[in-house]
C-alpha cells in the first residue's frame, strides 16, 4: 500500500485489520493520538448502552475537544493545499 503523489494518506483492508498509511507530516504524534483516541471513544459510544442524549452530550464534547486542537493543523493543511493548486 503506497501513499499517492499529493494524499496524505491511504487506507487498505488486510483481512480483519484496517490500515492506515500518513506522510509524517500530516499530524504530530500527539494530534494523531487524540485522533486515534477520539476514534476509541466513537466505538465506544457505538457500542455501549447510553440514551441518545447521551450519547449527543459525549460526542458533542469529545467533537469539540478534538476539533479545537486539529483546527490549526487542518487550517494550514488546507491553506498549504489551496496554495499548492492556485494558477500562477
């Protein structure tokens, strides 16, 4: 599984595992844990017996709390991007 010319990253099935394949700097080492653990608790919440609303309040302050530190790094990724692709 490669890593294409301009994604920052793949995603291939092998078997019952999903891997995923980022350039190193696509996040740091710790945005990419809190993504990772923001993805723990989404399966989490999937799977656990919570009421809907509940479920809303968790994934609204886990949602925040991720977000507001991957928004700079995606802010510039997209800034990055959008300049990369502007005609000269």
């Amino acid at each position: 599984m490669e890593i294409t010319s301009g994604e920052p990253y793949s995603v291939a099935r092998d078997g019952d595992d999903i891997v995923v394949r980022m350039r190193a700097d696509f996040f740091t080492r710790e945005e990419l844990s809190d993504f990772l653990d923001w993805v723990v608790l989404e399966n989490i919440r999937r799977k656990a017996s919570l009421s809907d609303e509940q479920i809303a309040e968790l994934a609204d302050e886990v949602d925040g709390a991720v977000w507001e530190r991957l928004r700079p790094m995606v802010e510039e990724k997209l800034a990055i991007h959008a300049r990369a692709n502007t005609p000269a």
